[in-house]
C-alpha cells in the first residue's frame, strides 16, 4: 500500500504544485499528516513568538497533493475515509476565555498544551470521558484558477472542519484539473459543531481511496455520504447564508438524483433535513444540510 508522507506538507491549495505521488482510481492508500500546529504547540513552553508567527503563516498545514489517474475536469473525486489512526498527542491552545463575545477569544489565548488520546479516548480531565471521534478538518482537490491558503475553503472543499468528514464517509469533491490534486489535514481527535474554540489537533495516518464519476449537473458544493446520510457543505460569509445554500443543494440533489418532484422534496426536507453549523471561526462559515438515507424507502 503507497504511504504518502507529510514531510512536504504545505500551506496553500495549488494547482501548480507538483504531485507528491500518484493513485489508480479505487486504490486504496495512506496519508501521513501533521497537526494544524505543525507539532509546535505540544507544551507551556512552546508558546513562543517565533512559534506564534510560524504558525500564523503555516496554520492548517496539508499534505499533498495525490494525483489521481484519470480524474479530469467536469469530474468529481469521491474520497472515501476508511480509517483515522491518530499518531500524536491532541495539541491544544488555551485563552481566558473572559472577553464578552466568543470571537475574541482567539485573542486572548495564552499558552498552549497537549492531551494524551489512548483506547479511544481523550484523556483531559479523570471528571470526563470523551470519546474520540477522528476528524479531517481539511480535506480539497485543487482550485480551478486561484491559489487559496489550507487555511481557506470554498467549492473545492479546504478548511471545512465538518465532523461528518470522518471514517466511514465519501465526500465528493470537483475536479477542477487534471488529477484532481487532493490534499489532506487539520485533523482533530473530536470536535463538536461550531468550532469556537480550539479541539485537541492531531497528526494521523489516514487510509483512504478515491473514485471518479461525471459531476452532476446540480452540484456546486461538497457533498457527504455514509451508510445512514446525505450532507451537502456550504462556505459563506453567514452562517444563515451557508446553512440555507446547504439546504437548497440537497434539494437539487434529492431533485436530480432521486427523482423527487422540488416541491415535495422541500416539503420532506421541512420535516427531516436538518441544518447546522460545522464552524464559525474561519473567514467564511460552513454549514451543513443532512438528509437521512432512511427515509427514502423505494
């Protein structure tokens, strides 16, 4: 099985940049990656300014990109996760948490720590028990025309820290250059929707596959399947706005793919679907529509 290293990990999505190894379509294959930090925020001490700056400049490092044989523009790359194994400590940063609005809590972190992940588990505090659930934070195939920071997201997928995005999904993204180029990082040992404050960051081996189809004629955004769901990912500037795209794009794709009249779908929607937040704390927003696979029975 080909290991993908993170040794040249990266802090843009490029279509210029030159593969760092290359998968048949349906191989599956393993990606080794580093935690947002870079491994720099482990301890009290490394809370440096030159830590600070390094990691203001690299945030959400990503390894890659994976060419794909045979993905072309007009295509959609179907990342299936099949396993997380989380290979660090969970770095975390830590704020006084004091000012009035949650948003400025990012500027008052203060120092940094780490928290061991053993059996399952994250291991903060003996009072709790938190079950870890691996995520990918950030998960792309190369933009079409700009040049975006791992930091960034949009149609092409990026920094969505949906935590759908974990063993056991396929998440669909445009092919927007020949190869695809699929990137991956910012993996987390656990985190809830909404991300407004730091979950415990993580390096992992991810194991995965790809397969390539038309893209659909409704799709504009990412897309999310398990055995149970559906989800459509929306980047916006709002969390209204996401949250409403989203819903919309499930629409189009119960309209398209399942052959459900639009009125009737929006009407079971109604009933269903539900809407959220996957983060509110990068420049645009992501949220989620999920549609349970459970309803449709014929």
């Amino acid at each position: 099985m080909k290991r993908f290293t993170s040794d040249k990990a990266k802090n843009t999505y490029d279509r210029a940049h030159e593969p760092i190894g290359e998968v048949a379509e349906r191989e599956v294959f393993q990606v080794e990656t580093q935690d947002c930090f870079g491994g720099r925020f482990r301890k009290a001490e490394d809370f440096t300014q030159e830590n600070l700056d390094w990691v203001h400049e690299n945030l959400d490092i990503v390894t890659g990109p994976i060419a794909v044989l045979g993905a072309e523009p007009g295509m959609i790359a179907g990342i299936t996760i099949h396993e997380i194994e989380v290979t660090t400590v969970g770095s975390l940063t830590i704020s006084h948490c004091t000012y009035p609005s949650p948003l400025d809590w990012w500027d008052e972190e203060y120092s940094c720590m780490s928290v061991a992940i053993s059996e399952g588990r994250v291991l903060l505090d003996p009072r709790f028990r938190v079950p870890a659930k691996p995520i990918v934070g950030c998960l792309a195939t190369a933009p079409g025309t700009e040049v975006i920071l791992s930091r960034g997201e949009g149609e092409f997928g990026g920094n969505l820290d949906c935590n759908l995005i974990a063993a056991g999904s396929t998440v669909y993204l445009p092919v927007n250059v020949p190869g695809g180029l699929v990137y991956f990082g910012d993996c987390k040992a656990v985190m809830a929707d909404g991300e407004i404050v730091n979950a415990p960051e993580v390096g992992t081996i991810i194991t995965a596959q790809v397969t390539l189809a038309p893209k659909p004629k409704a799709m504009r955004w990412p897309r999310v399947v398990t055995d149970d769901l559906l989800a459509t990912i929306v980047c916006a500037p709002t969390v209204e706005s996401a949250c409403r795209q989203a819903f919309r794009e499930m629409m189009a794709w119960l309209e398209e793919e399942y052959g459900i009249e639009r009125e009737t779908a929006a009407i079971l929607m109604g009933m269903v679907a539900h809407t959220s937040i996957c983060q509110l704390s990068n420049r645009l927003h992501t949220g989620r529509c999920v549609f349970p696979l459970s309803t449709i029975v014929g």
